[in-house]
C-alpha cells in the first residue's frame, strides 16, 4: 500500500512540475485523453476521461481506438491539474475479455460515502453480452483504490455509461448503443432498479451516443453528440423528466473545424460559472483516435437555451506569470506574421511554439496574474537565426512596455533574461509582439 500510495504521489508531482497538466487547452499533454466527465467532490473538481494510446504489434487494433486503463485528473482552480495515475485497468476487471483494449467513455458518481466508476467494456463471457457493457468499480475516495465488482451491471448493453441522482434521491443511468437509453438505479448503485427504455424523442438519422444529463432551474437537460453531416457535434434537447420525453432543443458546440470525428463531454457547474469538458485531437492532428481533453466556458440565455461554445486555445483559468506562459496557447493570434507550430513533430507532447515572420506579427493571451508583489524580470525562451527584438506588452497593443528584449542570433534555444520596464498589479492580458522583420521563436515566457 506505502508503494502504491507513493507511485502515485510521484506521478502527481511529475505532473505538477513537468507542466503537463495546465490552464491551456488541451489541459492534459503527456498523455492522450478523451470522454472526460467533470465531477466535484468535496469543493475540488475530478475529471475521469478514458485514455487513448497508440496501437503496437500485439497491442490493441491499428488505426482504431486502443484503451486499456483509466487515470483520474483533480484540480483545486481549473488551471493546476495533477495526475492520480491509474484507476481500473483492464487485465485486473474479473469478467472483462484480456488485451481487448476497449475501456471508453467512463463516469463516476459519489452516494452514501462511496464513489461509483463506471466503465463500458467487453466482457470474456458472450453470455453476459456478445457486445460492450458497463461494469462498476467503487472506492472510498475519488482517486481510489477503486475495486471493480465481479460481474458486470445486469440488463445492460452499450456504451458511454453516465449517472445522475435527482433532488428526490432517485439514481439514474444512461447509456448508448444506437440509440440512447435510460433506466433507473438500485440505491446500491449497482444493479437497475427498472427495466430500460430508449429516449426515443432524438434525432433518428445520424450516430448519437455519449449522453449526459444534468438538471438547472427544474429542466432536465439530456446532451450527447450527434453525427448530423460527417462528424459528431454536440447537441441538447430538455424535458421535465429525467426519462423524457425530451424535446430537442439545439447545439452545444459545431462540427470540429479540423475533422476530429469523435466529440464527447461533460457540463459543470463551478462557483456560478458553467463550463464544458471535451475533446479534440490537437496533440495527433493527423490521427483522430487519439484525441486530448479541452474545457471552455458556457453561458444561459435567460430562456435557458445554452449559448453555443466556440472552442479555444486559451481555455479557461488563470495562469499565474510566475510559470511558463505558452503564448501559443492564445486568445487571439494577427491574421498575418504569426504561426503556431509543434516543437518537435516527432515527439508532439512536447507541445507547441509561437513563430513570428515579421514585425506584422503578435499574439495575446488573457488572464495572466500578476500578482501584487512586484516582478522585476521577464525570461523567454527564444530562438532567432538573425537576432530579433520582441515587445511585451500589458493590456493591449496600446498597453504600457513590460519589457523589450533583445534576441541574439544563433540557431539553438535560448533562456534570454531582461529586466521590466514596468509592473502591474493584478490580472492581466498580456500580448507579445516582433519589432523586426527577422524570424523569431517563442516557446514559453515567464516573469520572476
């Protein structure tokens, strides 16, 4: 148990210090993430997406979705992420079929001082279901050790499990396999208490699945993605039952831009402020299989329609100016004289870099805190052939000079350190410009 519990509190550090959990977008980066459902527990928020990784010979099915274990994500402010390690892997659940790789879209849910982890999968036994079912692993806290339970839940068959307990104490389960159904849980929330039904009242052209139901100002909310065109978009539709029928209602968030077939999420609730967890591909651009969570902010009309959520780079939280500031995770990018590009498209984990052409080129990035105590020096980590002179700036174009810095020339990464001009208390954006026409490259930026 000492061994377990210190593992994992190395792999929580690693994370923390190894900047690979972070407030931009996506906000896991040493690792492929997909299907995260957010939860709050005990006033911190616990994401348990499913874990993509990539197939190799004897090892889960080429050019397909390849998953064997599950780790969770908690943070305390949405911008410092820390990795728990694993949860529940596969070749340690009792009745699931080894090396079969297919551990989706999971859930987890806290009642009567445990925590419920579902998780769809294939069982080894044809007899239980000749398809993918759902099975439950329970722990007393919501990083675990969860322990799966022997079998898996009986009368189900699907995919993409979500749990949702009402005002009235009723627990409720939904799932997908074609179409979306619903039905409800024993108090042990371990077994249906009632028999399925499918939500019927959704659209019937087009793959739906990944459904999540939540509940604000007594409407019942039922979201999921839909494949409406070519690829999934988030959709919602609303009832005054948790079982429907529900009335389809509209759109959460557009086909992806880049082709990214697969979309899946969860809504959360934070301190008077929702938000939407979800997924992209952008650390495998090239491959949709392995994708990365994202979170963005989302907004009510006063109807209670949802406002469409237009994806960003920057997400959402603050990012302390203290740490490395990944410009290229921006708020806003000039239509011309700046790019964004991976460090190293060998090893994309390694994460992106801001390229600037010429004196055309800038970005913004919002929400850096600055803190009260005054900074007194800026560091970048640049690169120039030519040499170059950047120009940061604080709240705009217009903003007052924190800083002009002088980029040698040479071919190498470089940590270049000058002192501020100016300081400025308090949250900020900051935008980061090129005063030459020589190129020049920009990792991270970072104030001390």
């Amino acid at each position: 148990m000492l061994k377990y519990k210190l593992s994992h509190i190395l792999t929580g550090l690693a994370c923390l210090l190894g900047g690979a959990a972070q407030a931009q977008n996506p906000i896991i980066t040493n690792q492929f993430t997909a299907d995260p459902t957010a939860r709050v527990f005990n006033g911190r928020v616990y994401v348990y997406p499913s874990h993509d990784i990539r197939a190799t010979p004897g090892r889960g099915r080429a050019g397909w979705f390849v998953m064997e274990d599950y780790h969770v994500f908690s943070s305390a402010n949405l911008t410092d992420w820390m990795d728990h390690g694993v949860i529940v892997t596969q070749n340690k659940v009792p009745w699931v079929k080894p090396d079969s790789y297919s551990m989706w879209a999971p859930d987890c849910m806290y009642r009567n001082g445990k925590y419920y982890f579902y998780f769809p999968t294939t069982p080894k036994d044809t007899t239980i279901s000749k398809g993918f079912t759902i099975g439950v692993a329970v722990a007393d806290k919501p990083t675990g050790p969860f322990v799966p339970q022997p079998l898996p839940i009986k009368g189900v068959r699907g995919i993409d499990p979500n749990v949702f307990i009402d005002q009235d104490g009723q627990a409720y389960l939904y799932w997908s396999q074609g179409n979306i159904y619903g039905a409800k849980l024993k108090e042990n929330m371990l077994e249906l208490a009632s028999e399925p039904v499918t939500l019927g009242e959704l659209p019937t052209k087009g793959l739906k699945e990944g459904p999540y139901l939540f509940k604000r100002n007594g409407t019942y909310y039922l979201t999921y993605p839909h494949v409406e065109n070519k690829t999934e978009r988030l959709e919602y539709a609303t009832s005054t039952s948790p079982l429907g029928p529900f009335t389809v209602k509209g759109v959460i968030m557009d086909e992806s831009p880049t082709g990214c077939w697969t979309n899946h999420h969860s809504l959360l609730e934070l301190k008077n402020q929702w938000y939407l967890f979800y997924h992209h591909n952008d650390l495998s651009p090239n491959f949709d299989k392995n994708r990365s969570v994202r979170i963005d902010s989302l907004f009510f009309e006063p109807d209670g329609a949802i406002r469409k959520v237009v994806p960003t780079l920057r997400g959402v939280g603050l990012t302390d100016a203290k740490q490395k500031i990944q410009l290229d995770r921006y708020s806003r990018l000039s239509s011309s004289g700046a790019s964004i590009a991976f460090l190293d498209t060998a090893n994309k984990f390694q994460g992106w870099k801001t390229m600037f052409a010429n004196n055309q080129g800038w970005v913004q990035y919002n929400g850096v805190a600055f803190g009260k105590q005054p900074l007194k020096t800026v560091m970048l980590r640049t690169m120039a052939a030519a040499g170059a002179t950047v120009q940061l700036r604080a709240d705009g174009a217009t903003g007052p000079v924190l800083a002009q810095v002088t980029v040698p020339k040479g071919s190498q990464w470089r940590e270049v350190k000058v002192p501020l001009t100016a300081f400025k208390p308090g949250t900020h954006t900051l935008v980061v410009s090129s005063k030459t026409n020589n190129p020049v490259e920009i990792d991270w930026v970072k104030f001390e």
